[in-house]
C-alpha cells in the first residue's frame, strides 16, 4: 500500500505508485499551512488520493500547530464535503489567494 509522503524540502504532499504521481503543494508562514494545488495523475484518478494527499496536509498541521488555509479549489471542496476532516484543525476560509494579475 502507498502512503503520502511530507515532502518538506519541496513543499508538497507526494503520493507515488507505478510511476504515477499525485502531489499537494503548500507553503508554511508562520502558523499558517497555505494549501496551494492539487495535480494526480490520470492513472490514479478516482482512487482517492487527492483526499488522501489534504488528509495528510491536516495531519501535519494538527502536529504542527497550523492554521489551514486552502486556496486550492479542490482541497477547498475537499474540506467542505469532509466536515469530519476539517473540523479537526482551525481552517481559515476568508483569506483570499494571492491575484495573479499583474
């Protein structure tokens, strides 16, 4: 069974099987665990692991003390359909994204 891997160096959540990759990218400020995007590969679509990926990004910031804020629009919906999830650590629905207009 693969498992989600906390990738710290590179900011990311990495789920690896067969040469498919799933990853979460987040970035730490503070006490502040930003969940940015969220890319699965197609041959693990549809088995999980996207959940499994902000699952894991949960964990690490109950241990760590973190304040969630998912800016990527599928953890975002993750969170809100898993309530049992995301009532388990403080999660900052306002903070808005960063504009990516220049």
């Amino acid at each position: 069974m693969t498992t989600v891997r906390d990738d710290r160096p590179h900011h990311r959540f990495v789920f690896g099987n067969d040469g498919a990759v799933g990853e979460l990218t987040s970035e730490v400020d503070g006490d502040r665990m930003f969940l940015r995007h969220t890319e699965v590969a197609e041959p693990l679509h549809g088995q999980g692991v996207g959940g499994q990926l902000v699952t894991a990004a949960i964990a690490r910031a109950i241990d760590d003390g973190l304040t969630v804020v998912p800016w990527c629009p599928y953890a975002r919906r993750w969170l809100r359909k898993h309530p049992d999830v995301a009532g388990t650590v403080a999660v900052d629905w306002a903070t808005p994204p960063p504009s990516t207009e220049r």
